[in-house]
C-alpha cells in the first residue's frame, strides 16, 4: 500500500515538534513510503538534512512548509485584531514553488513577524506559482470557518485559494484525531469538497514518531506555553495519535473516502 505522510513537523518546528529527521526518514523507510514531507511551522531551516537524509535511503523528499496566515496585512500588528493567526500547508511540486517557499519563509520572518512568522493573501497571491495548498488543519481558515458555523465564509475562502492556486494544486487535507469536532468538521470537508469535485488528501499532524513520544511532546508544549505540567487547564494535545501512522493505520482511518 502506498502512502505518504505529507503534514510532518519536525524538530525545526521549535518547541512544537519531537520528530528526529534521521529517525523519521528511516521509519519512512522501513513503512516502505516513496516519498515524506517536512512541513515546520513558519520555517525551513530543517530542509537541508531533511533533503540530504531522504535521498540518502531513497525516499522522495518533498519540501513544504505550514505557513502562518495574518488576519489582515503582513504589516498590520494591533494585539486584539492581529494576534492570532491562522496555519496553512504548503508543498513545493517544483524548483519555482521551491524558490517561492523560500521567499515566503524569509519575508515571514523580516517581514510580517509579529507573535509568529506571518504572510498575507497579497503576499501569498503574488508568490504561489509552483506550489501546492491544501485546506489545512483545524487552525486554518476554511476549517476555522466551518468550526465557527458560518459556512458562506468557509466557501469565500474556497473560492479564493481555487483562484489563486487553480483546482489543480489546491487539495481539501482530512485528519483524524481524537477531538470531538474533528467528525463533524471532516462530513462538512467531504460535502464542500464535493461541490468543487475536489480532490482529497488525508494527512497525520505528525509532531513525534512513535505514540510512546507523546509524553515528551507534551513536555515541549508545556514550556512553549511557560505553562506547568500540572496545569489541567494548560494547552495541551488530549491524545497519543500525531505520531508518524503506518500507511495501513491511514487507510483504516479514511476508508470511506478513497
């Protein structure tokens, strides 16, 4: 069976992520995958080892990217409007989407930094020539929309990614963990998709390797969030499942959508 994990932070995505690239790319191996991700939060600093690694075990190393998204501009930084970002996936399908990740990363960076390396629809607009996008985590905007019952802006938000990346570099992304609203927001994914004849991509949001790391990663949150582990009221992820999942695991899970 073929599968590849494509929503994969690593040990770049600081204090987010436990995933050793020489270890996640020997599992990925050893799972008999073609081809694995590396999509850090805000950053591609990991993609030189990530790149050297994979294709040292001959595995496709496919380079991307979870964005972070203002509100509104880049530039614009008020705390109550512009604190909160939203995330998005971004995969390379070749050397000018490559290019462009690059410019995205380092204008998120100097550019449109505040609380979180950020770009803007604009920015974003005028760079995704060569990119793949995909509808994202329960943090990013279609998802957030569709969370929040307001569905006519889930289908703006469509609409715009569609215009800007073209029906065939744009994927509706389906998880599958333990959180209560991640059922009903993935029927709500499958519909949409379905009136735009999308296509899907099922993705693990891999933070470790094995489910025996959730503990660690756990730890790593806690400090992230200067929050003690015996806060039960603390960020936290409720349940063991963003480990790097066999290729069997992932078709259990998303059977029913082929």
């Amino acid at each position: 069976m073929s599968f590849a994990h494509l929503h994969v932070h690593t040990e770049y995505s600081m204090l987010d992520g436990l995933s050793n690239i020489k270890k996640l790319v020997a599992t990925a191996k050893a799972m008999e995958m073609p081809a694995v991700a590396i999509t850090d939060h805000g950053t591609m600093f990991g993609v030189k080892e990530f790149y050297d690694a994979a294709k040292a075990v001959d595995i496709k190393p496919i380079i991307g990217v979870e964005a972070y998204m203002a509100p509104r501009g880049m530039a614009d930084r008020d705390s109550k409007l512009d604190k909160k970002s939203s995330h998005l996936l971004l995969l390379a399908k070749d050397d000018i989407g490559y290019k462009n990740l690059l410019k995205i990363t380092s204008a998120a960076q100097t550019e449109g930094f505040y609380y979180r390396p950020r770009i803007d629809r604009e920015f974003l607009a005028n760079h995704a020539e060569g990119l793949i996008a995909t509808s994202g985590c329960m943090s990013a905007e279609i998802p957030r929309a569709l969370l929040r019952e307001d569905p006519d802006e889930a289908v703006r938000r469509m609409d715009w990614y569609y215009d800007v990346f073209g029906e065939e570099n744009f994927y509706v992304e389906l998880q599958q963990h333990n959180i209560v609203e991640l059922t009903e927001l993935n029927r709500k994914l499958v519909e949409m998709g379905a009136r735009y004849t999308s296509k899907f991509v099922a993705t693990n949001d891999v933070h470790y390797i094995k489910p025996s790391d959730a503990k660690l990663q756990d730890i790593l949150l806690a400090i992230q969030t200067g929050a003690l582990l015996s806060d039960e009221k603390r960020m936290k992820m409720d349940d063991p499942s963003y480990y790097f999942r066999s290729p069997q695991e992932m078709y259990d899970l998303f059977k029913e959508v082929p």
